[in-house]
C-alpha cells in the first residue's frame, strides 16, 4: 500500500519540508558559518599579535637607539653621531631578514 501524506502523521508534507528547511539552514550554518568564526578569530588573533610584536619592536629598537646616544659617553659625539642610527637600522635590518627567512623557510616544509 502506498504512503499518503496524509499517513505521515498529523504534519504531512508541509511539516516534512518545514522540517528539512531547518536541517538544510543547519547544515548550511554548521559547514559554512562555524568554520568562517573560526578562521575569522585565527585572523583576529594574528592581526592583533603583529601589531603588539611590531610596537614592541620599534619601542625596542628606540631603546637601543637612546641607550647608544645616552651611556656611550663621548664614543658617538661630533661627526660621529650618526653611528647609533646606523647600528640600529642595522639591527632592525636583521630583524627583517631572520623574519624572511624564518617565512621562506616555513613555505619551503609546506611544500608551497
């Protein structure tokens, strides 16, 4: 004997197309939405991460550049004032380079 909507229960067929609507819009939030929060907070943290890195560094490097100006006495005075900000763009270059490295050498595992 064939099935009736009208055997299905009280609900019949509009009930079972209500009911998959809320199985699609589950699905739907749980393949789509979840994983976009996720990637959005894995973002979120990194972004705020390299600004925190990036003003402690410069912070850093502006320390070294007064702590060379102010506690080397005479060194660096006369026509030789410019030695501690060659020292520190120096430093910061090789800052940027381990970064780049450290970088290429994470895409070269990754197989990219």
């Amino acid at each position: 004997m064939a099935s009736t909507p009208a055997d299905q229960g009280p609900e019949g067929l509009p009930g079972m197309a209500g009911d998959l609507w809320q199985l699609i819009i589950g699905y739907l939030k749980q393949e789509t939405l979840d994983p976009l929060k996720g990637l959005l907070r894995f973002v979120a943290f990194g972004l705020l991460g390299s600004l925190v890195l990036g003003a402690g560094l410069v912070l850093l490097f502006l320390g070294a550049l007064r702590l060379l100006q102010d506690e080397t006495g005479s060194t660096f005075t006369g026509n030789l004032s410019w030695i501690p900000y060659l020292l520190t763009v120096l430093a910061c270059a090789v800052v940027v380079a381990l970064a780049i490295r450290a970088r290429s050498r994470g895409q070269r595992r990754e197989g990219v």
